[in-house]
DNA sequence: TTAATTACAGATTATTTTGTCTTTAATTGA
DNA sequence: TCAATTAAAGACAAAATAATCTGTAATTAA
C-alpha cells in the first residue's frame, strides 16, 4: 500500500509544523520533537539536517542548541519541503507506470488524474507555514489524547 | 519518492487494460503479456494470479491456456483493482501521518486533501475499464515506439 | 578548563517492496 | 500415453526504504 509522501516526509512536514507553533527565537531539540510528535529521534535528526542543507530550518549545536525555522512561516510553502525529501516525481510521473505518457501519447488516465496531480500541486505550493498555524496547533496539542 | 499506486498495482492495472483490448476469447499467457508491456513475466503471473482470487481475472492453465477476464469489461471499475492489490489504505489514512485524523480532529490538510482524494477515489470509482478501452488502445498500441 | 549536551556524519540493521527461481499440478496436442 | 506448455505456489534474492547506533565536532554552563 502507497501513499502520497514517504514516511520520510511526513515526518518532515510534521516537524515544519511544529516548529512553526513555536517562537520563533526556540531551539527545538531533537528530543523535544520526538517526544511530542512521538516519533523516532534520530529519524528525525536525519530529516531535519536535510531541510537545514536546503536553507527551511537552521540549526545550533551544543547545549542549549537545536532547530529552528530559518525563515517566516509565511515564506515557508508546503512544496519546498516536499521537494526536498521526496522530490517532485509524484507529479512528474505517469499514474498507471507507462512509459512516455505525455499529452501527445496520454494513458488512459492522463487527462482526469494528471487535473487532480496539479490540483494537489496548486494546493502544496499556495500553503505556507503560517496558513496553516493554527490548525497545527490544535492537532499537534491533541497528539498526547490520540496516542492512547 | 512515492505515488499514489505501487508498482504492483500499477502493473495490475496495465495488464488489466491489456486483457480489456483484446477479444474475449482469447487467452493471454504471462510471457505475452510481459513482452507487450515490457514488464517482468513472473511479476505479471504474481499479480494476475491474486486479481483471479478475487474473480476479475480468470485464468486456465496448460498448452494454450492463459489469462482472461472473468467478467465484462463495463463491469470492472478500476477501484477495484486498486482494492485487490493496495487495499484502500489511501483512501483512508491521514496523508501528513498524524494519528487519529479525523473531522473532529483533523490535521492542517484534513479537508484540502480530503477533496482530492475523494475525487480520486470517485474517479476511480467511476471508470470500468470498457470507458477506457479506447484510449488503452492507442496507448498500448504505441508502447514499443515509447522504449526506445 | 571541564563536563554535559547537542547537531552532524556515516555506518549499520531491520523492514518492506520488488523481482526471480524452482517445483508442482493442470491441460492439451501429438 | 507422453511431451510440451501453462498457471499456481512458495521459497528465495535484490533493492529500496525506514530506523538505529556510534563516534565526532561544536557550544555552553559551571
């Protein structure tokens, strides 16, 4: 079964979002991350030092250090992350796995899904961080009850 | 990188289209079907063989046998062979990975997403494979010029 | 200066998915 | 009947993805 992201990315986006609920002079560990999105540290660690290299978040060592979101919320758009753990394949490639499906030579369903592929795309790239706030607030203050 | 089918269900449905072109009275072996589609025979025979557990494929073994579809093609939806093969997990799980998703508690993409993916899955839903017959043809048809 | 804490980097393991191989049972034509 | 051919079934191998571990460098507080 296949979804959308890879783990890897939801993850990425989980923390983004969490770090975005946050003030933004925080350093976020790790730690803190992990055990509030209840997710593994390192695997976290490993994501976030990937958004670090493309410039979404920042990062200090050391005691005291952590992550931080290197930008404004509201110049942080749902797609860079994306793009940079799981790339743009998705809306790149063929739904049904042909070979050269374009508009000239079309699968079968080119036409229908590639209008909801550029949907969802219209749809990473208009959500910044900062739209998003405060239902990730809720949801992420929420995240200890749905565990049980 | 990820998208919306895995491979087994993309190759599930490229072989099913493939059987809905041709007459049906004929027996399309594995071999066949794997030298049109360019595909991996055995993988072809893996997937075939489930989608004849659950009756939209039927299949006669020895000299001459083959695989076939068990009903006609206005009665087979495309959902269902995605159901045989990924199951509906997509349809269903949070696409940002937050537990307990839900209207109640719904995650900052909850009711963006939610609408895409419905209108996939109506989509899907929607389409027998005699719609799209045509268009699998032409496709089909011009796969050998697309490998080069 | 030292001890503690943290991100960083890379190796390593585990799991899942994808793909192959081997054997068996059914069917058919010779 | 016998040889060839096919799907079926399951073991097996390879590759991709997910997750963990280990050691190092940076930073800070004491």
């Amino acid at each position: 079964m296949t979804v959308i992201f890879s783990k890897k990315c939801e993850l990425a986006l989980q923390a983004v979002l969490f770090l975005s609920i946050k003030p933004k002079d925080e350093f976020l560990s790790a730690r803190d991350i992990s055990k509030e999105l209840q997710l593994p540290k390192e695997f976290i660690s490993k994501v976030l030092q990937k958004l670090t290299e493309t410039g979404i978040v920042g990062s200090k060592k050391g005691k005291t250090g952590g992550f931080f979101l290197a930008k404004d919320p509201s110049e942080i758009r749902l797609i860079q992350i994306v793009e940079t753990i799981d790339g743009l394949g998705v809306f790149e490639k063929c739904v049904l796995g042909f070979p050269g499906c374009s508009p000239d030579n079309p699968c079968p369903l080119h036409n229908k899904w590639g209008h909801l592929r550029d949907e969802a795309f219209k749809m990473l790239t208009e959500f910044t961080l900062a739209e998003l706030k405060d239902s990730a607030e809720k949801k992420i203050g929420n995240l200890k009850f749905d565990i049980l």
